[in-house]
C-alpha cells in the first residue's frame, strides 16, 4: 500500500478512535451504602431552588424527583445535576421489593454541627446522605420512618433535548446557570466564544453557575463544555442569539450521553 495512502488511513482511524471513546455513554458506578431523610412536603415548594441554582424545579426539567447531597457528596457543587439511583434497603419501613428511584442533585445538605451524626446530624461529614425531596422519598419507603438506610449508585441521567443556560449578569460579567445535562450530569469546565471573539475560559462561580468577565452583548454565544465526571467535552456552537439577554434561558442542541 502507498505510505501515504497508508498514514492517511491510520490517522482516520485513529480520529474515529477518538470520536468513539469521546462519546462513550456514562457507564454509572457500583452500589454504595449511605442513609435517606426528605424534607419539605408532597407540594415540593420547599425544595424548589437550592444551592445548585436551578430555580423552579419545573421549568429546569427536574420535577419533584430531587435531592438535596450532604458535602461528602455535594464537592463544591460539582456534584450539581448528577443522577443518583437510591433504594432502601435493610429496614421494615423500605416497601415491598425495595424499589429504587433516579434523583438529580439539586441542593446541598448542610452538616448541623449542634447534634451528632448518629442522631439529626445526618448531613455532618464525612457522612454520606441523601436529603430527598418527599415525593421522591415516598417511592421507596413509608415516609414516617423519618431517616432509612439505603444504597446508591450513580447513572447515567437521561435528559430530552439540549443543555440548557440560563443568563445573569450585565454587559460586562456573564453568569450562566447550565441545565439538562445528559450523561455524567455534571460540569467540570466551560468557556464562551462570541461570534466576534476567541474562546473565553470561564470560572466556577458555585452550584451549577459559571461566569465569565467579559463584554459579550451583541454577539451570538457557543460553549465548550466538559464534563467533571467523565472529562468529555462537547460544544453547544450558536447556544444563544445576538439579541440575547439576561434573566432569559437557551436550549442548545447538544448534549452529554
């Protein structure tokens, strides 16, 4: 075979290597131990919000199928938006079967550092807890048990469409909550390239927000994204108009898998 002909050949393959192994779908991890409480009611007004930054629950995608992480989990938030399997298991109050449910992080548990963590401290590190929204909680088990062991993995979070961001900010600072986020469900790094700049790397600002401190108004907006999880990256190229503007939200066409 001609060498050329032949290092052009390997060169695609190893590119179609590349693609593969990038867009490998989120694989999950073993079941772990750790305990469940729920706070708020069925209504889950107390759970809309949170330390992620989503806002209402609803209009972000998450529903009621919630949970608050306890900081041995939460990681500075880059734990915002992962997809948690949960069953309990080994007590009378767990129903029938041990069903499990998939929750999505979307706030933090904070430790109470006033009462051990054997006894209402369940937050307290380094104590692995779910602090699950009531609807959630009620899947898989009586709900007046209070607190119930369980066990959790982590999976893959099935989202419908692109990620979505939402703008804060003014002419001069950009803060962007991401949402919808398939796969690992978790963000590691982003940066912003507008339609007349170069990429523009952004920080961790907290939760599930990033920023960038830069004047970007009048431009179309792309992100670069990658994941903490799995260290994929993806672009969401043209996420938001030039007419774009703060305190609304953009549904990009790609996402995580």
């Amino acid at each position: 075979m001609d060498q050329n002909l032949y290092g052009k050949c390997l060169v695609i393959i190893s590119m179609m290597a590349m693609i593969g192994t990038s867009m490998a779908a989120y694989a999950g991890t073993p079941w772990r131990t750790a305990s469940a409480t729920f706070y708020g009611d069925e209504t889950t007004s107390a759970t809309m919000g949170g330390a992620c930054g989503y806002g209402n629950l609803w209009d972000s995608g998450y529903g009621v199928t919630t949970t608050a992480l306890s900081t041995a989990l939460f990681n500075d938030g880059y734990a915002c938006g992962q997809c948690f399997q949960v069953r309990c298991v080994s007590s009378p109050n767990c129903y029938y079967g041990s069903p499990a449910t998939v929750v999505t992080a979307t706030n933090i548990c904070p430790p109470n550092y006033g009462q051990a963590s054997n006894n209402g401290g369940w937050c307290n590190p380094p104590r692995v807890h779910f602090d699950l929204a009531k609807p959630a909680f009620m899947k898989i088990a009586n709900w007046k048990a209070g607190i119930v062991p369980v066990s959790y993995r982590r999976v893959a979070c099935r989202r419908s469409g692109g990620i979505r961001f939402k703008f804060e900010g003014n002419g001069y600072w950009l803060l962007v909550y991401v949402m919808n986020v398939g796969g690992a469900g978790d963000i590691k790094t982003m940066a912003v390239k507008g339609s007349r700049t170069g990429w523009i790397n952004m920080s961790h600002n907290w939760g599930a927000s990033y920023q960038a401190f830069s004047s970007l108004y009048g431009q179309s907006l792309s992100f670069r994204l990658t994941s903490y999880t799995t260290r994929q990256t993806i672009y969401a190229w043209n996420a938001a108009p030039a007419s774009w503007s703060a305190g609304k939200t953009y549904q990009s066409k790609a996402n995580f898998y």
